[in-house]
C-alpha cells in the first residue's frame, strides 16, 4: 500500500489563499478561524487577519476576546494577539464589558489599533488613560457612550493621539465648561461630529481643531437659529470649513437654521440637511447672491419631523442659475422619492449637466469629480 503523500504548499500562496478568504467579510472570522486549525504552517499566516478585525458581539466570542487577549484565565500566548487587532468595534456590545475590562482591553490591543468604536455602556472617564496610550488610532468613534464624560478630559485624551483624524464625541458632551484651549487638538484631526449640548454665549469663542474641514451636527440639544448662528459664525470655520453635515436626529431645529449656514459658511463645498426644514426662504437670498456659493454638492437628506419636501423644484432650480450656480451634485433621501418627484428630477438633472458642460468649455477647477454630477438618491 502506497502511503501518502501530503502536497506543501509555500508559505506564499498560502498567504494569498488567507487573503482570499479574508476579503469576504460575511464569513471572515468562521473561514479564517477554519484556517488557522489546518496546521502550525496556516496558523502562522492566518492569525493576524483573524484579529486584525474581530466580531465580538455573537455569543460569547467577547469573554473569549478578552480571555485570549488579556490571558486573564488562559496560558500565555507567545504571540502578542492584541498586536494584531486593528479595528475594535464594541458597539453592539451591551452588558458584555465592564469599564474596567475596556480598559484593561485597550491596554492589550493599544500597541497597532487604528479604529475604535466604544460601546454604550461599560465606557467612561477612567477609560481615558487606556485610551490616550493607543497611538496609532486614526478613526475614534465614542457617539454612543452614555455616562457624561467632561470634555476637558476628552480633550486631554485625544491631545496624546498623534494620528487621530476622524473623532465622534459623546452625545453627553457637554461644551458649556471653560474649554480647555490650552489643550492642543490632534494636529491631523479633520472630520469631527459633535453631539451634546452647547452654550449660545461660549460657542462662537470654541478653540476648533486647526486641521477641521468636516463637522457633522448630530444629537445636539438645540441647534435653534440663534444657537447654530452663534456656533457657525466662529471666523475659523469659516477660514477651514468645506463640509457640514446637519443630521435628522438634531432637536430644536427650524428652517431659520439651515438658512443661517450660507449666511456664515459661503466656502463651504458640501453641505448635508434635513429636507424638511429647507423651505421657500432658503432660497430667497440665493437669487439675489453674487457672487455664488462655492458650493458643490447639496443633499437633502433624511427629515427631522415630515417626510415632505417644503419647496418647489421650479425655486431650486431658479437658485441654479444664481447662488447655487456652482452645485453639480444634489441628493435626495429615498423618503422624498415620489414618481413625481423622480420626473421633476429630470429638469434638475439636466440644468446640472448643462452647467458641468459649460463648466468643461471654461476649464474651471472643481472638487467633485464630473462624473458625479446630477441627481442621486440616498
């Protein structure tokens, strides 16, 4: 009887198989945990995809996550498995954590991460140590944590991330406390959403991130006329700013509101709303304004009380050919997609395609590649 003969294969094409397998995200961790049981040869070239990302919400996988990384109950592993972890979404995580265990959770995974999504609960102020030591975060994600933090302490934590460049606050952020100006911001940071509340008196004096070219508005308390005038009319975002994004989940907000932001944000390249609170008068100044806007991509997006668009088409596209002359992208959440709406589209599309055109002939620089022009939905 001829025995066996087992086929090798090169450590290399058994690097580009694991590759393979990792690229489909539905059954990643199940296929690239297959993988690394097969021999100490794929072990070897498995293991860092399969904690490079990990899903911990599906049975118990956190408990062991945090078993194997913090080897708290296990043998040591010689390989540091936390080194491997780059992204750490614990956001659909609930009663699985307790703040100590993030903590000591970060401190074992500190070394490479670059994403982090904190969890609701199980995340607050004496997190921020562990935090402040992962270095190499670039994308930080706190938008669900529930405990109140105090932004001077949040701020003291994000001045030791050097590569941080895209920040959510906490929705309890609370900016009514003297800033901590003194408190340098990630010198990198250019996307920040901010959420809690803020005073009408303080904000227009708020140190922004030096870097910031994209704020997102969401979950604040009151974003009324007067109190998004007052943090719109800041003269540094005014200098940096190019998008803004005001969310549907905003309370207190008005029509007044978003026509206060062409008032003090004219650079401003894209700009995302809630399409019923754009009525009439948004409109109104843009016919008479010289010279346009700059900007280039509007949105109408998910609404903040009806689902019903409060202006004619017919005024939008007069704005086209006024203070909107330079838009080339407009977006329309699928809730204000009617049949009539689709067909009044048509009219809109071709006036963006017929100013591209004339665009082109000019040789005029833009932000937004021409394919993107028209009208889209979301």
């Amino acid at each position: 009887m001829h025995s066996t003969r087992q086929i090798y294969l090169p450590t290399e094409v058994v690097v580009q198989i694991v590759r393979f397998v990792a690229a489909d995200d539905a059954h990643r961790q199940e296929a690239l945990y297959a993988c690394c049981l097969v021999s100490r040869q794929w072990y070897s070239a498995a293991v860092s995809f399969l904690y490079e990302k990990p899903r911990l919400h599906i049975g118990n996988s956190f408990q062991q996550f945090v078993s194997t990384c913090s080897g708290v109950g296990v043998r040591r592993n010689k390989l540091n498995l936390g080194s491997f972890v780059r992204r750490l979404d614990l956001s659909r995580l609930v009663h699985h954590s307790s703040n100590s265990v993030t903590a000591r959770l970060l401190g074992r995974v500190k070394e490479n991460l670059e994403v982090f999504v904190a969890p609701r609960v199980s995340f607050a102020v004496n997190s921020l140590p562990a935090l402040s030591k992962c270095t190499n975060l670039r994308h930080l994600d706190l938008s669900l944590v529930a405990d109140p933090i105090p932004f001077p302490n949040l701020k003291k934590a994000f001045s030791r991330l050097p590569r941080l460049r895209t920040l959510r606050l906490p929705r309890s952020t609370n900016l009514d406390v003297p800033d901590s100006s003194r408190t340098e911001w990630p010198p990198l940071l250019h996307k920040l959403q901010l959420s809690g509340q803020f005073s009408a008196t303080t904000i227009p004096s708020f140190s922004w991130p030096p870097a910031l070219t994209s704020l997102t508005l969401k979950n604040c308390t009151d974003l009324s006329v007067t109190s998004i005038a007052c943090l719109l009319s800041s003269p540094q975002l005014s200098e940096t700013l190019k998008h803004l994004t005001i969310s549907y989940a905003n309370r207190r907000l008005e029509p007044g509101s978003i026509n206060a932001v062409t008032a003090f944000l004219p650079g401003l390249t894209f700009l995302s709303v809630p399409g019923d609170m754009v009525d009439e008068t948004f409109f109104d100044v843009l016919y008479f304004l010289s010279p346009p806007l700059a900007l280039e991509v509007l949105e109408f997006d998910m609404p903040n009380l009806d689902p019903v668009l409060h202006f004619e088409t017919s005024s939008l596209i007069m704005a086209l050919d006024k203070g909107l002359s330079n838009v080339r992208s407009i977006g329309f959440s699928d809730i204000f997609c009617t049949d009539e709406r689709i067909v009044e589209d048509e009219e809109v599309d071709d006036v963006l395609y017929k100013h591209a055109r004339r665009r082109a002939e000019q040789g005029a620089p833009t932000a937004v590649d021409e394919t993107e022009v028209g009208v889209y939905y979301m």
